[in-house]
C-alpha cells in the first residue's frame, strides 16, 4: 500500500492528468481553465474507489480529506507541474502530500 501511495499513484497520475490532459488542454485553453478541467478529472478518478469502500456520500460531504480537499490539491499539481515546467516537481509534490496525508 504505501509503495502504491508515494511511488505509483503519483508517478501514474502526474504523467496522466498533469502530462497528457493539462498539456493536451493548455493548447486550446487558458491554463487556468483547463487546470480546472485537470484537477475534476482528477477528483472523479477517486470517485469509484470511494463509492466500492461505501464511502462515497462521506467523502463527497466532507470538507477535510474529502472531494474539495482532492480538487484543491488537483489545482496545486497543476499548478506545480505548470509553474516548475515539470512533471517531476508535481509528481513529489504528490507523493509528499500522499505520504503526510490521511
């Protein structure tokens, strides 16, 4: 679980969110737009693992570590990976919020 947390999840989801659809996204896009495009997106893959744990409702109606926590931090990798012009320093900045977080 934790090598999935901080190493996988991150590295999978940086190069697929901030990598394939923000780029894709900031060619047509103000980057502020398709930011938030990116970070929904991103917040609707974690839908389907919170509804088959049965805590979908929970997750979508709480404010710390639920829906609103995962689409902020979906702006800030965005914004981190836009800012540094990197994957890299999104993907740590993800791994970092993943291995601290809850």
């Amino acid at each position: 679980g934790f090598i999935n947390a901080v190493v996988i999840a991150p590295v999978f989801e940086e190069f697929m969110f901030r990598g394939a659809v923000l780029g894709a996204l900031m060619q047509r896009y103000r980057f502020a737009a398709a930011n938030v495009v990116t970070a929904l997106l991103f917040l609707g893959l974690h839908l389907p693992g919170w509804y088959f744990q049965g805590r979908l409702w929970e997750h979508l109606t709480s404010l710390a570590g639920g829906a609103l926590a995962i689409f902020v931090l979906g702006l800030i990798f965005g914004f981190v990976a836009h800012r540094g012009r990197s994957l890299v320093a999104s993907i740590l900045t993800h791994a970092i919020s993943n291995l601290f977080g809850p």
